[in-house]
C-alpha cells in the first residue's frame, strides 16, 4: 500500500527566465503583440503542410492567437490613445 505524501513538495518557479521588475505595462504589452504576432504567423505558415482535421485544429489555434493579439493591442491603444 502506497502512503499519500504528508506535505507534498511545493512547486516553485524557475527563476531562469524573470521578467525585470521595473519593465512598465507598455512595454510589456508590446513584447506580448509581437510575439503574439510571431506565433500567429508561425501557425499560420505550418498549417499549409498539414491536411484535414489536424490543419484545421492549427488554424483554429492560429485565430484564438490573432484573437489574443487583438486584445493585446486593444490594451496597448487604451494605455496610448491615438488622436
């Protein structure tokens, strides 16, 4: 019989890849809008090598990215409006 673990090891982060403290919302959101970019592009591209139901999973996952980049620039244009 296998016992439970009284107190199961915590997770903690990693602490390899930190985002600087001080780096403010803008810049944030704009590194998150071109990555935001990349995937979808990247998705988008590798979708043409695949056929039938696995492409149009690819796809789907490539809108919800563009959705994603969508609300990211949303934000970006209520911090900064454009007049």
């Amino acid at each position: 019989m296998i016992k439970p673990t009284p107190n199961p090891p915590k997770n903690k982060p990693g602490t390899m890849f930190l985002i600087a403290p001080d780096i403010d919302i803008e810049t944030l959101l704009a590194h998150a809008c071109e990555s935001l970019a990349s995937a979808s592009v990247m998705a988008s591209d590798f979708a043409g090598f695949l056929q039938g139901s696995q492409r149009n999973t690819l796809l789907g996952i490539a809108q919800v990215i563009m959705l994603g980049e969508l609300a990211v620039n949303r934000a970006l244009d209520n911090l900064d409006p454009q007049d």
